[in-house]
C-alpha cells in the first residue's frame, strides 16, 4: 500500500475529466465549465445544499459502466452525462489504483456560483 498526495490527484482528476469528455463528446469542454474533483472523504464535508445536488446529478451513474485502461487496475471509470440538468452537466467516478477514489462533477460556470453562494 501507498499514500497518495489527494490535492493533486484532485487536479489530474479535473484534467482526466475534461480530456475523458472530448474523447466521448467529440468537443471540448469550455474553459469556463467548472469540473469539481472530490476525494470520497471530501464528501463529508459538503453542506447540505451542495450535497444533495452532488447526488442528485451522481443518481444517473448508477448502472453506468465502468470504461477500462488496460486490466483497470492503474485506472477506471464510468460517467454519466445529465442533459436534463445542461448540456455540460455529468458525473464521474474515477478509480486510480484501485485505491483513490474520486467523484467529478461538470457544470456550467453559472451552476458552480450558485452553489458556492449556497455554501458561504
């Protein structure tokens, strides 16, 4: 077992997604779309406002597959994309050695200033 640095696989987290999106999407993410990276552990420290919409957009990766690299044990995840909610707007799940754990959300800038209004 290892120790993992979370902030900056948060970071490697948020690029994977955008890179990840393109690759599935056919475009690119725009810059200002926010994509939030939280470590598991991060999701106990959510107020609840942010949480229950965290979990509203991650209700749709329920039955998502889980897209493979290599065996999966370096790396795995399955997506959602909620179209309902914005045309920028999905869930992630991303597996980092099958030991760092990672919940990523996209959204539109607008959405994210809400949700940080919502929190302060």
């Amino acid at each position: 077992m290892f120790s993992v640095e979370l902030e900056r696989l948060r970071v490697v987290a948020q690029r994977v997604v955008r890179g990840l999106w393109r690759y599935h999407k056919g475009w690119a993410l725009p810059a200002e779309a926010a994509v939030e990276a939280f470590a598991m552990e991060d999701l106990e420290r959510l107020d609840e406002g942010s949480l229950g919409a965290a979990l509203r957009i991650v209700g749709g990766l329920e039955g998502a597959p889980f897209h493979l690299v290599g065996d999966g044990r370096a790396f795995r995840y399955c997506f959602a994309p909620r179209p309902s909610e914005g045309p920028q707007v999905s869930a992630w799940v991303l597996d980092f050695y099958e030991s760092s754990r990672f919940l990523c959300l996209t959204a539109t800038e607008e959405m994210r200033e809400a949700a940080l209004k919502r929190a302060s």
